[in-house]
C-alpha cells in the first residue's frame, strides 16, 4: 500500500498529485484493475464434457444430412 505523508506548508493539491504519482508509478491500481475481471478456466472435465457434446451434435447433424431430414 502507498502511504504519503503532508509535508509542512504543502497544499492538499501538491500532496494529492504527489499520492496519485506514487500510486501510479507503484502499479497497485494497474493490477486492481486486471483482477477486477477476472474469470477462471473452466476444468479439464468441463472442457471434454462440451468437446463430446460437440462431437455428438455434429454427427447428429451429418446424420440427418445423409437422410435428406436437413438442408446444407
């Protein structure tokens, strides 16, 4: 965490440059804000489970092509 401290006869808009300065240059908000939208992977399982449900369709689909049920 950042921390500034005023210094004697410093206003309150030189010290808040000075705090926005060191937060930007500490990278703090930068990292903030790539976890802010974070979004797990998805498991091993979950990625077989839909890559078979894929397979299953398209050969559903080839199915009823060959049979003349469905267009193109």
């Amino acid at each position: 965490m950042v921390e500034t401290r005023r210094n004697e006869n410093e206003s309150t808009g030189s010290l808040l440059r000075r705090f926005s300065k060191r937060v930007q240059l500490s990278g703090f908000l930068k990292r903030a804000k790539s976890r802010r939208f974070y979004a797990a992977g998805k498991s091993d399982y979950s990625k077989k489970k839909e890559a078979l449900r894929r397979v299953a369709f398209e050969k559903e689909l080839e199915q009823k092509r060959k049979l003349g049920k469905m267009t193109q």
